[in-house]
C-alpha cells in the first residue's frame, strides 16, 4: 500500500480489490497520478536499482525489492504495471499454506 501511495497524486483515491481461489489470495493495488520510468521498469524490483529515481520523489528504498523476495520465498508472487492514464497497478498473489 505504501508504494501505491507514493505512486498517487495528492487527493486521489488507490483502488485495492482481492479474489480468493483454491491456491491462494490476489490483490491488485491500482494508483492514479505517476508512471515508473519505462527504462526502469523490468527493474522495478532490483535490490541494486534503490538509487535510481522510479519516482519524482526520490527512490523509494529497498521496500519493494524485500516485499517482493519475501513474498517468492513463500511461493507467491508479485508483479507491476504503468497504468494509462499514469498511474501503477501492483499484482500480489500470496500463495495458500494448504
């Protein structure tokens, strides 16, 4: 959420919605406001991408690359997307523990 946050214009409202299924639980976190850099974004994820600006304000840490390892390390997955108009959509699938 918090990425999705830096990704929004001040004001604007962040879409999250989820769907459960046999093998686990789907977010989608949709932003209105700014793009990632299409240069940036297969890189979106990479530990050693923290010091390039993804964003107007800065870089945005390791926070996305370590919730992204997190999540794989338990079978899930994440992805993301420039949305049109600007905007991001996070993809989180969090595997079932069954």
């Amino acid at each position: 959420m918090e990425t999705g946050v830096k990704f929004s214009k001040p004001g604007s409202v962040i879409g999250l919605s989820a769907a459960a299924s046999e093998s686990g639980v789907s977010v989608a976190i949709e932003t209105a406001g700014v793009a990632i850099p299409e240069d940036l974004l297969p890189k979106f994820f990479d530990v050693l991408a923290i010091a390039e600006a993804i964003f107007p304000g800065g870089d945005l840490g390791l926070r996305p690359a370590v919730a992204e390892r997190i999540i794989t390390l338990f079978g899930g997955s994440v992805t993301v997307e420039n949305l049109d108009p600007p905007g991001i959509r996070l993809d989180v699938h969090l595997k079932s523990a069954r």
